[in-house]
C-alpha cells in the first residue's frame, strides 16, 4: 500500500468518524447546541497534523468549517465567535503538530 493511498485511507476514516460524531451531538443536543461540537474536529485535526500532509490538514479544517456553520445555521454572534475561536486553535495545533513532524524526521533513531 503506498503512503498516499495511507494518508488518503485516514483521512477519509477520519473525516467520517468526525461527521458521524458531529451528527450525534446534534441529534442528542438539538438546541442549545454544546460548545464542545468542534472537539472532534481538533482531534481529528492533532491526528492529520502529525501524520498527513499540511494540505490535507488544511482541506480538513475546511471542511470541518463548512460542516459547523451548516449545523449552527442561522449563525450569531457566540456560533460565529465559537467558529473563529476553533479556526484559530486548529490553525495553532496545525502549526505545532508540523513542527513537531519535521523534528521527528530529524532525528537519527
């Protein structure tokens, strides 16, 4: 199996389980929603971070995006405030998660 088709195979795998996640939240939780509804994207996020490419990661946050403002529709101020607050931690953990991968690559095991 070659690494693309891995990384491509994960985030799919996580993707799903993140949406299906999501999805639950909001069938047990209809109104108000939890402020923990992006939990499972960051994780998911920490995940892709260290084992994918920064474009996959990216294109998962994307999506993670589009998926909450679809869920929270119509947005206020405390969604949109709770979307940006989760769009910067992601882009943080995106950050520290490649540095992190570049280091690992550096050392001689």
């Amino acid at each position: 199996m070659s690494p693309a088709y891995r990384e491509n195979l994960l985030f799919v795998a996580i993707m799903l389980s993140c949406l299906a996640a999501a999805l639950l939240l909001r069938t047990i939780f209809s109104e108000p929603l939890p402020p923990g509804l992006a939990d499972p994207f960051v994780i998911g996020i920490m995940i892709l971070g260290y084992k994918t490419s920064p474009r996959r990661v990216m294109l998962f946050l994307a999506v993670s995006l589009a998926f909450s403002a679809w869920l929270l529709y119509p947005l206020d101020f405390r969604e949109t405030y709770q979307m940006l607050s989760y769009a910067a931690l992601a882009l943080v953990v995106i950050g520290i998660t490649q540095a992190l991968r570049r280091s690992a690559s550096r050392q001689p095991w």
